[in-house]
C-alpha cells in the first residue's frame, strides 16, 4: 500500500546510494558540460510556452513503418501547424512478461493466445522494461537522435512520456531491488491498485533509493541527450513530495517542461509542472456535443477552475489524445458535425492546444493500442483548420496560454445555447462566438463595430447587423 510520506533533509543526506545509481551518476557527469555547450535551440521559455501548441506522437501507428525515421521526415510539416512541442509516447523497451494483447476488465495477456498469433500483440507503451534503452520496434538511440536535431533545428522542442508509478515486470529492478515495489501482505510484488493494469507492477516511493535512481534515469535523458522535458504518466498516483525532491534538481540540469497527466492544483505549485490535463473541460465539451449538457456546463466548469488554479497555471486543452481515441471513441464518434468547433474551441480558450497523431489527417477510426496499426496522411479539411488556429496561436497575442496569459471574459448573449467571450492582451482581442447546440441561434446587440473572421476571412460590421444568425455547430473567431 503506497503511503504519503514526511521525511527530513537530514534523512536525506545520510541515506546511501546503490552501487548502481552512483555508477550512473558519474556517467551523468562525464556529458553535461557537452550538453551545456551544445549550440542550436535555446532551452525553453516561458514566453515559448504562451503560443505552443504540443503535439502527441505516437510513432507506432504514426506510419506504415511505425518507426523514428517515418515521423522525423513529417517534423518540418508540423511545424506548419505551429506545433512547439512534441510529446513522444513512451519510447522505450516493452516487457515480454505478461504483455498485454487486449485492455479492459476481460484483458488477457498475449501468452494466452496461439503461439502463431502472440508475435502481433506489441504490449502497451507503458509497461517499461528499461528506462535508459530505446524501444527496437522504433528504431536505434542514433535514429532517435536524429529525431531530436531535426525537431530542434525546426524550432521544435521534445518531451518524453515517462511512467513513474510503475514498470513492465520484466524490468531488472525486480531482480535487483525488489524492495522498489509495492507488495501484498504475502510479499508480493503487485499491479497498481484499483486498476486493471495487470501488465504492469507499482512502484514504491517510500523507498529511498527508487527515488534516487528514478531521478538519475530521468537525468540520464536530459544530460545525455538533450532533450527537452517530460510528460509524466499519472502523476498524480505518484506521492507529491516525490516530484518536490526531483523536478528541482532536474531542472537544475537545464529549463525544461514539465506536463503532468493530472488535474491536481498542488502539481503545478511552487515551481513544479508547468501544465496539467484540462480533463473537466474536455468532458464538458463531450457532454455538450452529445446535447446531454449545455453551455451552462462550460461556464461551471470554467469558473470552477479559475478558482481551483492559480493565475499561472497552464491547462492542456483537447479533443482527443491516445486515450479518448483508443478507448473512449474518435473525435468523429463523440463529437460529430460539432467537432470542428471544439477544435477551435481548444485553441481559443485559456491553456495549450493539443494535437493527436491522426487528428491533423482527420483520423476516422479508433487506433489499437496493443497491436500495429497505421494513420492515412491525407491532408483535408482538418489540416487546413488547425493550420488557421496555429497561426492565429502563434501571432496573436490575445491567444497567450501561459503563465501571462491573455484576460478571458465572458460575453453574455442571452441565449443558453451560444457561448461568447473574448481574450485580450496588450491591445490585441480576438472574439469566440459558438452554437453549442444542433439547432439554429442567434443573438443580437452584444457585440459592437467591425470583425473580420479569422477562419473564413469573412468581415462581420456588428454595428449595422441587427440580428446575428448560427446554423447548428457553427462558430466566428473575430479578430479586430
């Protein structure tokens, strides 16, 4: 059973490394002046941060190839969308013991199956083997590197997926330091509780020495080759004063950034994660797509979290990500023709837009999550809009998402079911007016002089306008 713990500096200090983790912190020694040195991207910034949009690679069904290479040739295009950051799914090495082959409460293991069929189940990116080596099935540490340089010499940083709470069991730790996980009362080493998470064995942050080797593994990636931040998997599961003792040091190292897949506002105080998951938000947006909830809903959820969050805070905004598409259904599935306003949704409103691998091509079906599958890269509809939203993220202003963000005030049109607000920030405003609803709104008298409509090109004089008409689903970004 994991626990919160206390513990004092003084504690701190005496406890004694494995021969191990002071073996890898020489190895961390020897390359951080060259890191230092290395010329090219400047580390990140706040001020990168107000106008990133982050991209989710998942590189195993990103392509045919599903490898390194097949996403790097893509970078430059990314960066056509105003992508700033690239969250690489988990990049490293899969256990064989007890890989997943399907999820859920009836999941089985790939080992239950035929012997002939066991070779296609891949496991989950999140049952990790070795947290220092690279995942074969994606390619070599050189490929990988070149992946890296290509991003950095786009003006792209990258963040790897890094899984804290736990480890594929056939990582060595369980042979070498059993005491690294959380056991039954028989002594067993177990999955994380109240999960079905069976491919996977918890970890146990009371015990000093995984915390030390935990945050060596994750310097490792940060000296040795320069990259740029983490996302941390569930962080929430993992004790806070965890991320107290590691996240300083790591920055230490370099400035990085930091996303936690968590809602919790004690994560992104006091210097620790940058940005957390707007999950509320996200599942009002599927309520509201569904005609189960209303504007109403947007405005509680909202409100709730300016009062949750300090004015720093930075929420990871989305329709869809590895989860929602694999589990939950696509974005064509829970949103329907309300997906294009959502999406714009995502952009305009306070915090960082995300892009799943697929979504730019308009990804139409639910990717498996144990098994290869692949995207169509066929540029559409939806790549044109997202490259519309990246441009206005990136050059206006009043779209700052960060940690000086631009104002957000709500407009009231006296209609239930049309959201209006407006961002600004140093003399720059743009304007969000939506039908959150499958019937024709409108509204009239609220806004005033004259728009031009940031998607369409369209112009809107407000003032000569005596009533304002949206068909079902439709939205005006208005930018004077």
């Amino acid at each position: 059973m994991k626990k919160i713990f206390i513990f004092s500096i003084s504690m701190l200090l005496c406890l004694s490394c494995k021969q191990e983790v002071k073996k890898d912190e020489k190895q961390v020694d020897k390359t951080e002046e060259s890191v230092k040195e290395e010329k090219g991207l400047q580390p990140i910034s706040d001020v990168d941060i107000e106008t990133s949009v982050i991209y989710e690679a998942n590189i195993r069904q990103y392509s045919k190839e599903g490898t390194f290479n097949a996403f790097t040739k893509d970078i430059p295009q990314l960066k056509e969308l105003g992508v700033k950051i690239i969250w690489l799914m988990p990049i490293f090495p899969i256990s064989e013991t007890k890989r997943k082959a399907t999820g859920g409460e009836n999941s089985k293991f790939a080992s239950e199956f035929p012997k002939e069929e066991q070779a296609k189940y891949l496991g989950s990116y999140y049952a990790v083997s070795d947290f220092r080596k690279i995942n074969p099935e994606f390619g070599t540490i050189e490929n990988f590197r070149t992946l890296l340089k290509t991003a950095h010499n786009n003006g792209i940083y990258v963040v790897l997926d890094w899984v804290p709470n736990h480890t594929g069991w056939d990582h060595t730790w369980l042979t070498t330091n059993p005491d690294f996980y959380t056991k039954n009362d028989k002594g067993e080493v177990i999955h994380p509780e109240e999960t079905d998470w069976t491919d996977v064995a918890d970890l146990n942050y009371e015990n000093a020495d995984l915390r030390k080797q935990m945050i060596a593994d994750m310097t490792y990636w940060i000296v040795n080759e320069n990259i740029d931040g983490f996302r941390c998997d569930v962080a929430g599961k993992v004790p806070t004063v965890f991320w107290k003792e590691a996240i300083p040091q790591l920055r230490a190292k370099k400035d990085i950034f930091m996303l936690a897949e968590a809602w919790k506002p004690e994560l992104m105080e006091d210097g620790l994660f940058d940005m957390g998951y707007g999950w509320d938000r996200h599942h009002s947006m599927n309520h509201i797509a569904k005609g189960e909830k209303k504007v109403a809903e947007w405005d509680a959820v909202f409100s709730k979290d300016a009062e949750r969050y300090a004015a720093d805070d930075i929420l990871m905004t989305f329709v869809t990500n590895h989860d929602e598409n694999s589990w939950n259904g696509t974005i064509k599935e829970r949103m329907g023709e309300s997906a294009p306003l959502f999406t714009a949704l995502s952009y305009v409103t306070p915090g960082m837009p995300l892009i799943y691998s697929g979504q730019e091509y308009g990804l139409d079906h639910r990717l498996k999550f144990f098994e290869k599958d692949s995207i169509t890269k066929t540029k559409g509809k939806e790549w044109d809009l997202l490259k519309k939203l990246g441009d206005l993220k990136l050059n206006n202003k009043a779209l700052n998402g960060g940690k000086k963000s631009a104002s957000y005030t709500r407009i009231d049109t006296k209609n239930e079911d049309i959201l209006a607000f407006s961002r600004e920030k140093e003399g720059q405003k743009v304007i969000f007016v939506g039908n959150l609803s499958n019937k024709e709104q409108s509204f009239t008298g609220v806004l005033k002089g004259t728009y031009k409509e940031h998607i369409t090109g369209g112009s809107f004089d407000f003032d000569t306008l005596k009533e304002t008409t949206l068909q079902p689903w439709q939205y005006f970004i208005l930018v004077q």
